[in-house]
C-alpha cells in the first residue's frame, strides 16, 4: 500500500493552498499563459482527515474477488480517512442494463459493503446517481481530455470486445467520468485494485491540466492505494476473479454452495494422485489459503503437499471452513440489512446528502473558476 503520512500530505495541502506558483510548467511544457486566475477562498475542512474516494460499479452479485480487493481496504481505510464510497451506477449504464435490475444490484452493492464492515457513521456511502454534480463536471473534464489519450485506454478495447453490439459513447468517456467521481470530492487518496491503474494515470493528468488552465490550487492529485490483494485469481486459475469468466466464488453464497465449487476447482496438474508430491506455490487454491488460513495452517498445508500426505481435498476443506468463518458473518449482517430495506434507504439518503454538500463545494469552485454560470 502506497502509504501516504498524515503530516506529509498537510504540509502539501498548506503549500498547495498558500503558493499558487504561477511560473510553474504545466503537463504539456508550455509556461503558463498570463490569465487572470480567480482565487476562490478554499472550504475550511479537518486538514488532518485527509480525504479517500473509491468507486464500485453495480453489476452482478459481489465476489470474494471484490472483497478482498476492494472492501476489506475500504473498511481499513475508513479508519484512517474521511472517506467517500460510491456506488457507481452511471458507470454501470454503459452496459444498458435492464432498469430494475439495475436498481436492485445498486441495492444488494450497498448491502454488501455495510455487510463487509464499511461503517455508515464513519464513511459516507452514496449512489452515484444522488449526486448530480458527477455528470455536471465529467462534462468540464470531458473538455479537457484529449482524445488521443481515451484511445490509449485498454479496458474500453476490452469492453469493446466484449459487447461488440454496443460500443457505445459512454463506454468511450467512462475513464472521464471515473475522473470526475474523483476530482468532485478532492481525495488525496483513491484504492483501487491494478486493472484501473491506466485511468487513474489519466485521472490525474486531467486534474492537473485543469489546475494548471485554471489556477493550481483547486483539485490535489490523487495517490493511487494499491489494494493488500490486487489481484485474486479465479477458480479457473487463468484469470482474475470476474463474474464474466464465471470463475468466482460469491460472497453471500453458503458453505455448501462455495463446496461444491471448490471440490471441482483445479489444483497443482502435478498431483494427478494422493501420492504425488505437489508445488504449491503453483497451486490455486493455495493462493487463496494466504487470504484466509493462518501461517501455522499454510505451513502445515505446503509440507503435506510436498511431502504428499495431505491430499487436494483436505486442502480445500480447511479452506472452504476458513473462507466460511469470513463468509458467514458477512452473509448474516447482509440477510439482516434485506430485512430493513427502509434501514439502507436512510443510510444512502444520508450519505447522499452528505456527497452532494461536498460535491457542490466543489462545483462552486470549478463554475468559479472556469466561467460558467452557478460560481461563488
Ligand atoms: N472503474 C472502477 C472499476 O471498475 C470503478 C470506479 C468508478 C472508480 N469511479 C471510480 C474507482 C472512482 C475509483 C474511483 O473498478
């Protein structure tokens, strides 16, 4: 993890905010034309909470991919920063998914983080869509995108691949937007697992073309946080976890459900038998033990697999009972969550509430700055 410390980033921010230095270069070389930048006075806010920001998008059910990619950071995270976590649903829509189903998986995703342990009282949790100020500055971001860099982007070749029937605009400008989820809430901080590095990268060119256009002192730039397990494999052992390679093990299904999975799931090739010896640092399923079993039980596991007498299904069943005690809490606080749906819907308004007051702070700034109507 990109550790990033408390004084460090406070220091940044209180330079940032005093010395707008108006001879530095910007991204594309040139010495910053004479223009007159406006000083908008800064919202005052903790200088000592330094702020995150990640993103999730609503489509299909949760992983133990997503969780151990993604929301067992967060709930780190949360204890350390004034953090924002956004489900993403105007990403989703590049997909065109059906409407109500749409609706529910924004629902069963939130469900999902709190269930994880992201802690309403400490982080705010919101819907993307709630926030209106998201597709309000993606389009000034979209203005400052040059469109050579979206062409470099390898998910949407990806994606375009993918749904070859439906290359649509959005799936195009989708790294603009994500630049925009950022930019709006001013994080020094954003997790996210390596297969968004690429538009981070670009995120953060962006924000610094706009502070060098209009004045440098309005956006930080964001640290990217690698994740604790940037990439977990799916049970294929080909490729990372994802609901579209069918590969995944859920994170609310049952100990009997994920059983069956993990019975048929492949091993080290080598062990054709009980008997032969195994690798497993080439094992899948070992991989997945450094997520869930403990040192003692690794240990124990790779000597018997070397040594061959420990069998594959032994292996899979400490892990299945390993990945059970994680699941199984997880899977009772979301069933509770389902119970009280008008619980999550005060839970989302308020995070809601809570992401627009900053998200209009910031839109006020940016109106401010580059002339648009609604400024300060
Ligand atoms: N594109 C991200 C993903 O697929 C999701 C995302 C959208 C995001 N907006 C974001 C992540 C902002 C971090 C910050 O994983």
């Amino acid at each position: 993890m990109a550790e990033v410390a408390c004084h460090q980033v406070c220091q940044a921010r209180v330079r940032a905010i005093c010395s707008v230095d108006k001879s530095r270069r910007g991204i594309s070389g040139q010495r910053s034309r004479t223009r007159t930048v406006r000083t908008t006075p800064l919202p005052r806010y903790n200088v000592c909470m330094v702020r995150t920001l990640s993103g999730i998008q609503p489509t299909g059910n949760l992983h133990i991919g997503n969780y151990l990619g993604a929301l067992v950071n967060w709930v780190k995270l949360q204890e350390e920063y004034d953090a924002y976590f956004c489900v993403v649903d105007m990403h989703a829509l590049t997909q065109r998914p059906d409407p109500e189903v749409l609706r529910q998986a924004v629902r069963e995703l939130a469900i999902g983080v709190l269930a994880s342990g992201v802690d309403p009282e400490r982080a705010t949790l919101f819907v993307q869509s709630q926030v209106p100020q998201h597709a309000e500055l993606a389009w000034v971001m979209m203005c400052l995108t040059p469109l050579g860099d979206l062409n470099r982007m390898t998910q949407f070749k990806d994606k375009s691949t993918q749904q070859p029937d439906n290359i649509n605009a959005g799936l195009f400008t989708y790294p603009v937007l994500q630049t925009a989820d950022i930019a709006l809430y001013r994080p020094e901080a954003v997790p996210v697992g390596e297969d968004q590095d690429q538009h981070l990268e670009l995120a953060r060119e962006t924000i610094r073309r706009f502070n060098f256009t209009y004045g440098g002192d309005v956006f930080p730039e964001p640290k990217t946080v690698k994740s604790l397990a940037p990439r977990v494999m799916g049970l294929d052992g080909e490729s990372k976890m994802s609901k579209s390679k069918n590969n995944e093990i859920g994170l609310f299904e049952t100990e009997a459900e994920t059983w069956k999975k993990l019975k048929g799931a492949k091993t080290d090739p080598a062990r054709e038998r009980r008997s032969d010896p195994g690798t497993p640092e080439v094992c899948n399923i070992y991989s997945y033990h450094g997520f869930f079993s403990t040192d003692e039980q690794r240990a124990e596991l790779a000597e018997g697999c070397r040594k061959a007498t420990l069998g594959c299904v032994d292996c899979k069943k400490m892990l299945g009972t390993n990945m059970e005690s994680v699941k199984g809490p997880i899977r009772e606080r979301a069933a509770d969550l389902r119970s009280k749906p008008g619980e999550l819907d005060q839970i989302l308004a308020a995070g809601a509430e809570k992401a627009r007051r900053t998200a209009e702070e910031t839109m006020v700034m940016v109106r401010d700055r580059i002339g648009l109507a609604g400024g300060k």
